[in-house]
C-alpha cells in the first residue's frame, strides 16, 4: 500500500485529513493511523477514497502506474466480490485448498470470501490481484 501517493494526491487537491476522513465517513485517527501504515485501510475505503479522488484503486496500491483511469464508482458488493474471487481462482487453474495455501489461509476462508458472507482484506485482495494477474476494478466491478 502505497500511503505516500495517498498524501500527494490528498495534497495536490488540497483536501485536509479532517476533510477526507470526513468524506470517507471514518475518524480523523483511522485516516492517520492508514496514513502512517500502523492499520490497512479496509477495502470498503480503499473503495471509496478511490471514488472520491477520482483516482484508479490499483495506481493506489501499486498495481498499476495509470493514475487516471475510466471506472464506475460504485460501492463493494460481496456477493459480487465472491464471484469475482472464485472466477479468478478458476482462471488460473487453483482449488480453493491451492489458493489458500498459496495466499496462506485457510480453504475455509477462501469459502467464506467466495461465497460473499465475509468482508475480504485489502492486504489479501493485493495478493490476489498480483497472483491471478486481476485488478483490484476487475475485482470490484469497477470497470
């Protein structure tokens, strides 16, 4: 996760940490406490900050140097989420056991993810996004 880029744009626009951490819907200390890598902003924020910004999710998170990209702002729906998770999955030829392995978790929590019923990790999306050659708008429909 690439918080600097987070700053710079944040600064770019002129946009206070009160003022993002507002938009977000999240406290000041949250936005800081992301800001300075001691927490991972959840994916759901990730999402929206994305929105809000104007800015391509997978240029926030080092997956693609394209700053400025065409994408829906939409909301995270799991159920989508989960498709989009198993799809990939299928796409390079992994069980849900392979991947979990691969990704160290277990196939429990592949399961749960795929199935929609449990809000997925920014740090484990990453992963995925980088081991099934997938971005992070793939995954959230975003595109």
């Amino acid at each position: 996760m690439n918080t600097e880029k987070i700053k710079y744009i944040r600064d770019e626009l002129e946009i206070t940490q009160d003022e993002i951490s507002r938009m977000l819907g999240c406290t000041r200390s949250a936005y800081s406490l992301w800001k300075i890598n001691k927490n991972t902003i959840p994916l759901n924020y990730l999402n929206k900050l994305s929105n809000i910004l104007n800015i391509n999710i997978d240029y926030l998170v080092d997956l693609s140097d394209e700053k400025n990209v065409t994408f829906n702002k939409i909301d995270i729906d799991r159920k989508i989420l989960g498709e989009k998770i198993k799809q990939a999955r299928k796409s390079i030829n992994y069980t849900q056991e392979k991947l979990a392995s691969k990704l160290n978790t277990t196939h429990s929590v592949i399961s749960a993810y795929e199935s929609g019923k449990t809000a997925v990790p920014t740090l484990f999306m990453i992963e995925l996004a980088k081991t099934t050659k997938k971005s992070l708008n793939w995954f959230l429909n975003k595109i």
